[in-house]
C-alpha cells in the first residue's frame, strides 16, 4: 500500500477538500490516484523561494489538467551537482498548493513524518 494513499483517505474522511471547495474528483467518494514526478536538471544560482514560485505557477496554470487525469501529487526534484535532491510537492488535497514544512523531503519520508505528529497530537 502507498503510504500516501492513506494519507490522502485520511484528509478525505476528516472533511478536507480541494481548493474549489468540492471533492477532487467527478465521481463522489473517488480520489485521485496518479502521481507525477519530474526531475529536472537546474544550476546553482536560482533560490528555492524563486524556483518555488515557478512550480506554484506550472501547477496553477495546470490544476484543471491534473484534476482530469485524476493527479494526486506533483513532486519536483531539482538535481543539482555536489547538492543532495531538493523536492517540491504539490497535493490535489491542498488545491495543488506546496505545504512548506515538506519542502525538500522525499514524500514518502514526509508521510512517516506526518504518523509521528499525528500520534502526538493524539
């Protein structure tokens, strides 16, 4: 099982929706179940804030795309020499929208982070 599926069925069954304020889906109770992962080359020189606003805005401009073909998550991973990968996610939960305390983890290590605060909140 995808650690991010249940996180996502989680949001879901907590009353979270997308960013247009309906479910992220046609289909009532169906959630998007495809992940985009894009890896790009970059060179040192532009900032994580500049490169963030240059995802945000891809993922803007593409949201009515990614909620047709039913896109859960959009990672970006900038791969840049002598550094270790950078990721940038966006979640059709949060309206393709990136949730900063994530930024630079791996999204499957950003799930056992999220168990660890949900047990502590608990």
């Amino acid at each position: 099982m995808d650690p991010s599926s249940a996180s996502t069925r989680a949001a879901h069954n907590s009353g979270s929706t997308s960013g247009s304020g309906g479910s992220d889906s046609d289909t009532p109770g169906e959630q998007p179940s495809n992940i985009v992962n894009v890896a790009l080359r970059i060179p040192h020189g532009l900032s994580d804030v500049s490169l963030g606003r240059t995802f945000q805005d891809f993922c803007t401009d593409s949201v009515d795309l990614f909620r047709e073909k039913k896109v859960r998550r959009v990672t970006f991973i900038v791969l840049r020499p002598k550094e270790f990968p950078k990721y940038f996610t966006y979640r059709s939960r949060n309206g393709f929208k990136e949730d900063l305390v994530y930024r630079h983890l791996e999204p499957a290590l950003a799930f056992q982070v999220y168990i660890v605060l949900a047990i502590f909140i608990l």
